[in-house]
C-alpha cells in the first residue's frame, strides 16, 4: 500500500502531547463496513452511512475500493452518473481511475493522488479505470468520500481540485514509528492541500508495528478513524480495530491516540457538524424533498453538466 513513502527520519514530527494533561477521546463504537457493488459490479466496503447520520456529519459516504488484483478484461467502474449537492473525494492509493465529465474535462488518479469534486448545482462524469489496467490487470486500491455542502453552498458552480501526490504534505508521528499524509484540514499547524466548503480533516496514517500516534484533534469536529489493513488500538479505551472496522469517536476531547499492533494504514476524518436537514436519493443530497425532485427533474431534461467545470490544483490556489 505505498500511495506516498517516505522517510519518517526527515519529516516534520507532530507534537509530543502529554499522556497526562491530555483530554483524550474515547470510542462511541465500532462499526463493520458492508460490502456492495457499485458501478459497472465493483465491490466496495462502506462502512458509512450505516452509523447514524450526526456520527459521520458533515461526511455522507465512505466506500473501499479493493485492495483488489485484477486480471486482465476484470477491471471496472462507475460509467455516466450525475451529482448535485456535495463533494466526492477519490484518494487512489495503489491503481489508476480516469475520469470524465460532460463537458469534454477529465482526468487521472493514481498512486497517491486524489481528485476533489465539488458537484454543486450539478455534474454529470464517469470513473473508470484505465485501458491499460483493463486490458492488462493489476492492484486496484482507493477511497471515495462524500462531503456534505452546507445549504449555502449546494448551488456552488462545480469545480474539480487536482491534487497531486507531491502536493499532499508529509509528516512524522513524535517517535518517527508512522507516517502521516495531510490530504485536508489543519493538523498541528500543518495545512493539506485540499480547499474545503465544509471544515474538515482527511488523514491517512500508516503506523509501523508497536508504533504509536496521537494527534490534536479540535473539539468542536466529529472524529472517526477507518481501518484499510492491518489491525490496532483506538482511544483511551484502547478499542481493537482491524481491516474493513470504523471506530466512531465521542463528541468531548481534544486528542486522537492510537497504537499499531501490526504494520497498520487507517483513515482519520472528523469535521466540522453542518447539522442541517439532509435529503438524499442516490446521486444527489440535498436539504429538502423538494429540492431533490428538482433535481431528478434537471437531470431527466438535461440541465447538468451543460457549462465548463474548471480543474484548480495546489498551485493554482497559490496563485490566487
């Protein structure tokens, strides 16, 4: 599972937090992510929705895709579909997904990289694994979340965020024993690349045996940690967690802890409550009833995907 190395030795260390001044959390409860076939008949294990909805706020979504090898011709995805209302966010750790949109737009994810899209007022695109992949086979390994948008930001024009695996910031745990990538959000002071409507943290941590990682975590944000192999301990109660298990952490504390018990990659992800009424049908999230038969409307007339989507990446944003 290599999305991004490093060596931990050279990185920037998160701060050593204070066993004993620490307002660590506790776990509410672990949940086992269920396995469905999305697309043209990809498994995935999702283990959101599933907990309560205000558990995972502002997250809608959290689907696995493999570890999986294909052989050749095996390889699938998710062909034209539309979205309105929220973000999907693809993390492609091992594998190739190529994406395209109504407009002509598109582009790669791979090896660490992720794509951001703000779906908005409306999008229409397919994600499908490469030709190369299909027609050869090989490992197959990503992440897809859905990020609720607040409801003054559901008619956002749509936009697509290449992030790049150079751009995700790297950092050490205290000890050097795990690996943290930033893909979004603050953590310690150091910021990840992604540009979020909803605040919010997305990590992924891979822990050496034994190794231990705590993180700041701010009080006022959910916080839940998804485990993609391997197995460990979460929160001051040090609740077992292993391959396909979400640990759903309590609403009090300001610090996340964990420990590995083998060489363990988890997501860790918590934001910022919308706490807004959600209506969802499919593809679409939206704060109403009404509002989601407006967009089974506009979807049977054509009415998404009809204007330029722009692709912004780190550097783009900088420049701004």
């Amino acid at each position: 599972m290599p999305a991004v190395t490093a060596d931990t030795l050279t990185l920037p260390r998160l701060p050593r937090l204070p066993e004993a001044a620490t307002e660590w959390r506790g776990v509410r409860r672990v949940v086992r992510a269920q396995r469905f076939l999305e697309g043209e008949g990809f498994q995935v294990r999702r283990p959101f929705p599933g907990v309560e909805l205000a558990d995972a706020d502002p997250f809608l979504l959290l689907d696995h895709m493999g570890a999986v090898e294909y052989g050749p011709g095996e390889a699938k995805g998710a062909p034209w579909h539309p979205h309105r209302g929220f973000e999907t966010v693809t993390y492609m750790i091992d594998g190739v997904f190529e994406h395209r949109d109504s407009t002509g737009g598109g582009g790669v994810i791979t090896n660490g990289g992720t794509q951001w899209m703000t779906a908005g007022s409306g999008v229409l695109h397919s994600e499908l694994p490469s030709q190369e992949l299909v027609a050869q086979g090989g490992l197959f390994h990503g992440v897809q979340l859905w990020v609720n948008l607040p409801k003054a930001a559901k008619w956002t024009p749509p936009r697509y965020q290449d992030i790049n695996a150079a751009d995700t910031v790297l950092l050490s745990s205290d000890d050097g024993g795990a690996l943290v990538r930033v893909i979004a959000g603050d953590v310690a002071g150091h910021q990840g690349p992604g540009m979020t409507h909803t605040p919010i943290t997305y990590l992924h941590a891979t822990l050496s045996p034994h190794a231990h990682l705590t993180l700041p975590w701010p009080e006022d944000f959910t916080a839940m940690v998804y485990v993609l192999s391997g197995r460990g301990t979460v929160g001051a109660d040090h609740r077992p967690l292993d391959e396909g298990r979400l640990a759903v952490f309590e609403n009090h504390g300001a610090a996340l802890t964990m420990r590995a018990d083998t060489t363990w990659d988890v997501l860790v992800l918590g934001g910022l409550p919308l706490r807004e009424p959600v209506a969802r049908y499919g593809p679409f999230v939206m704060n109403t009833r009404a509002e989601i038969l407006q967009a089974v409307e506009d979807f049977q007339a054509g009415r998404l995907g009809v204007t330029h989507v722009p692709h912004v990446t780190a550097a783009d944003e900088e420049l701004s």
